[in-house]
C-alpha cells in the first residue's frame, strides 16, 4: 500500500517516501523518531527512514538564520556531548564561535542547547545544535560533524528560520 500522493514507481511530489515501509522504518530508528515526533516536523520522515546511508538533511543555503541538530539527550553525559560538537567547531577557523544566536552572518556559529517543547516519554529531552547566522554555514557545520563523527546516527538536520514553536529555552554552551 502506497502512501497518499505516491504513484507506482515516481517520486512523492515533496521528496518524502513512497514506500509502504516508512513507518516501520521511522519506529526503528527509536530516539530521532521521538526526537521528530515530539518536534511534528513531518519532512524530516525522509531523514529519519534514509538509514544508515542517509546524508545529511540540508537546509536553504541562503537563509538568515539556520540551526543544525546535532545530537539528542537527556542532559545525561553532557559534557561529553558538547566535547564531540566543539571539536568540530574549533577544527575550522572560519567559523566564528559567538555568544549570541546569530542572524545574517556568514561563518557565525553558537553551541546552543534546547530543551524539547512537548518531548516524547522516553525520549530526548534536550537538543544540542549549532546555531548560525546563515544557511550554508549551518550545513557545513553539520556535514563536517557527520563526516568527523560517521558512526553516530542518524546523521544532523539542518533547520532554517525560529524553531521556538517546537524548541524552548535556548542555552548558549560557552563554555
């Protein structure tokens, strides 16, 4: 059975998947799946049921404000989280590291951690990401995290625009 929209054999006119699987695969992949569920973001279904071969979902390169979702949790092993992302970070010395969510800047960057609106029982209730004040930038921060670290998955999501309807308190990591 095809999802509505889908014909036999073309793409779904909004890139999502036509497969019958999709649900299937969407609750395998346990801790995004909540992490989408709780969010409603319903083309992310595309990321999440992609797999193991998946790339990373890009946002518009051009947009003012861009945020990449790099890592899920639950405020457990923080630290350890937050190392892995700024290690990315300090690798590239075109990115400016800031201590404010940057808006039309090509090249700023902030670690900023959010807390889930209405997380999902047993699901991540915090997200760690990199907020930046451009679209490509966002994206070349998520690709470089997704290359340094290929064995985490699934791999980052690139989101342009405010996120507050589904992101609350917004924590700038500086240190």
């Amino acid at each position: 059975m095809l999802r509505e929209g889908c014909l036999p054999g073309r793409p779904h006119p909004r890139k999502i998947l036509c497969r019958a699987s999709v649900q299937a695969d969407v609750k395998t992949t346990s801790s995004w799946a909540k992490v989408w569920a709780g969010l409603g973001i319903m083309m992310v279904a595309t990321f999440v049921a992609g797999g193991a071969g998946a790339a990373v979902k890009e946002a518009n390169e051009t947009c003012y404000t861009a945020t990449a979702i790099l890592l899920p949790g639950d405020g457990s092993t923080e630290d350890v989280r937050l190392s892995l992302i700024r290690n990315v970070l300090n690798a590239n010395p075109n990115w400016t590291k800031v201590d404010a969510i940057p808006e039309n800047r090509v090249g700023d960057v902030a670690l900023v951690k959010y807390d889930i609106k209405s997380p999902q029982k047993g699901g991540p209730t915090v997200l760690y990401t990199v907020a930046c004040g451009h679209g490509g930038t966002c994206n070349d921060v998520a690709k470089r995290f997704n290359e340094k670290h290929s064995e985490i998955k699934p791999e980052p999501v690139v989101l342009c625009g405010d996120l507050s309807h589904v992101l609350t308190n917004p924590q700038i990591m500086t240190k």
